[in-house]
C-alpha cells in the first residue's frame, strides 16, 4: 500500500500503472484549527476522538452517573446507570436548566439561570465524588458552551441576547458580546477548526454565525420553514450543521461555510435534541411530543435516527405510552441515549440497538441532563459536545 502510494504521487502520469494509482486511498486534507485548539486527528469524522470507550485520564476516576437537572423543583438528581435507579439528590439554584461539562473535564457546572429573576448561579459538581460544591453567582446563564481552546467558558445569557466569556475556572467575566438579532439565543456548535461557531434563535426564527477568532457576529440566517430552532450539531465531516426545530417538526441541514440553508429531514413532533453515535454515522433526534414550549404529558414523542451518510431517517422509535425525550446524551459505550422526559417528569433510558425504553421517575421538569464519564479530549459545552 505505501508503495503504490508513493508511486502516485512521485512518478511521472504515464508511469503510474492503474493498479498503484487505484490503490493509493485519497489523503484527507489537514484541517488548519485555531491556536490551542487539539488537532483533529480524523478530517472525516471529527468525533472520532469521542468513541465508545474513549475516555481521557482526567475522568477515568469519575462515578458512572447521569445527573438530572429539574426545572421547577430547583435540583438534581442523580442516576446510576448501571442499575437505572436515583441514588442521591441536593438542591441548586433557580431554574437549573443543563449540567455542562467544563472543558478539561475536571468539573460538571448546573446552569441555574433563576429565569425571569437575577438571581442565577453555576452550581459545581465534583464528578469523582458526586457531590456540589458553592454556587457561583452568574448573570442569566441559561446554557453553557467553551471556546475551542478552553481559554473561555461562553455563558449563554438568553434573555440579555448576549454571550458572556468567562474564565473557564472561576467564572469571572472576561468581556461580552451583544447579538441583537438573536432572540432566545440558546444552543450552538463549531465548526471543525474552531473558527466559528453557529447559535440558534429560538425565538427570532433564525441562526446566528460568530467569528470566534475576532468575537464578532458574522450575519443571521432564518431558514425558509424555521419556527423555533434548537440543537444544533455539525456532521462528522465538519460540512454541514443539523438544526432541530420544534416547530418544522424537523432538522434544517446548513452549510456552515456558506450559511445557507440546503435541505430539511422530517423526523416527528417537536424535534429538539440532537446527539451523534459513539461511531460517528448516526444522529439521534429527540422529538418531544408538542410544539409548545410547556406541552401535555403523553404526547406523541419518539426518537429518531438519521444516517448521516444518506441523510435520512433509519428509523423512529415512539416512546410507549407517549411521552417528551428532550436533552441528554449516549453512554460510554454507545448502548444507551439517556434523555430527560420534560413534560413527564421521568428520564429516558434507550437502548441503542432496539429502541427499548425504560423510564425513570426524577423531579419537576428535567432538562439538560449529562450522562458521566463521556469519551473525548475536551467538551465543548452543553450536555457533553464531546471531541
């Protein structure tokens, strides 16, 4: 293989015999990522670093847990996975929204974002114990992302339409960065050097494009169905950005380059969740049941499976009984997708091969729940935006 491959790229055209020249793979071009960014090893799969079983030094003492953040009865509780039963609950801030993991994954922080007040707080949770530790006093953060070089935690102050950078450790404000146009700005993802990241709106109807190299708005983008867009996940080739929209009842997909709309996935009720399989080939798309932002529990939810080779759905698989699948993540091993049951007050745990669903009584409104350890080098903010 290595000579034929040296034979297609040094001799001459009519030299190379069409054996060496069929044999030699094509070289995946070198992505240029932005300084302190790790490199991405695989141009075709940046999750690649993220695979079942992956998991960095720096949470091979961690707990197996998944912790469960609950809107409305301001607390956590927390899973164990092996058993599926709550083994220990405390109470946090107001309104705690996702449990984000920091990016040297050394710290799970509680979004407590105190909604309507402006009381809100980062709760820290030690992932080799379990346990909370003193909330820091933080302006409105709703969710939570990194940079791509862990030089700032990016608080997502919804209701101010801003994005606040902080110190990554101790959360002191570092500068902001106003998005005018961005109404209910909540959820992003990056693009595969780090360059640029894209928010959702989610109450503009729109996208938002940041530089992230001069911290600048780019421009807005609304897609042509867009009624209230979600989560937001970059495709494995780093090409195209999948956007659930709980009004579409769908996934927009977007050239992230280009910032332009090029296609939609139907997939069921409420479309909201999106998270990539340990492999790297398939998306999971949670469907919460109601295109309200408060729905009836029971409703019509389900989950879907895109391929993201073909772009399309494999299949869906509806919770019984009816239900609200909203935010989570896959386990270490690809086996499960734990998501929260927002409107039911339960969280989901899903098989991954048959779409079986065992479901798990927590508190008031469960939310962004992260699934611990997870596999990666670093995360990128939300529920574990591993890579």
């Amino acid at each position: 293989m290595l000579v034929a491959l040296f034979l297609a790229l040094t001799l001459p055209p009519s030299l190379v015999t069409p054996a060496a020249a069929q044999a030699a793979p094509p070289v995946p071009p070198r992505i240029d990522t932005v300084p302190g960014m790790p490199p991405v090893v695989d141009p075709s799969n940046l999750y690649s670093e993220a695979g079942a079983g992956d998991l960095a030094d720096a949470v091979k003492t961690a707990l197996p847990r998944v912790y469960v953040p609950n809107v409305r009865s301001d607390d956590v509780y927390v899973i164990d996975p092996a058993t599926d039963r709550v083994v220990d609950r405390f109470p946090v801030g107001r309104s705690p929204q996702h449990v984000v993991p920091s990016w040297d994954l050394s710290t799970l922080w509680v979004a407590n974002n105190a909604e309507g007040r402006t009381d809100g707080s980062l709760t820290p949770i030690d992932p080799n114990t379990g346990k909370p530790g003193p909330a820091v006093p933080v302006d409105d953060p709703y969710n939570m992302y990194f940079t791509p070089d862990g030089h700032s935690a990016i608080v997502v102050a919804e209701a101010h339409k801003r994005l606040d950078f902080r110190d990554p450790k101790t959360m002191a404000l570092q500068f902001s960065l106003p998005v005018p146009g961005c109404g209910g700005i909540n959820h992003a993802d990056f693009s595969i050097d780090g360059r640029y990241a894209i928010f959702t709106c989610e109450f503009s109807r729109g996208l938002v494009k940041i530089d992230m190299v001069a911290h600048k708005v780019l421009g807005y983008l609304h897609p042509a169905r867009a009624g209230m867009p979600q989560d937001i996940r970059v495709s494995p080739d780093g090409k195209l950005f999948y956007v659930a929209d709980m009004m579409a009842d769908g996934v927009f997909l977007i050239d992230g380059d280009a910032f332009k709309e090029i296609g939609f996935i139907h997939t069921g009720v409420g479309t909201h969740g999106l998270y990539p399989s340990r492999d790297g080939r398939r998306l999971y798309v949670s469907n919460r049941g109601s295109n309200k932002i408060h729905g009836p529990p029971h409703g019509p939810g389900s989950v879907s499976v895109i391929d993201f080779a073909t772009r399309k759905v494999e299949i869906t698989w509806p919770i019984p009984g009816g239900g609200s699948p909203d935010m989570g993540n896959v386990s270490v091993d690809g086996k499960h997708l734990w998501l929260s049951g927002r409107f039911d007050d339960v969280v989901y745990d899903i098989d991954t091969a048959t779409g079986a669903v065992n479901a798990i009584p927590v508190g008031m409104e469960p939310h962004g729940l992260a699934v611990w350890p997870q596999p990666g080098r670093y995360s990128l903010g939300h529920t574990g935006n591993m890579r």
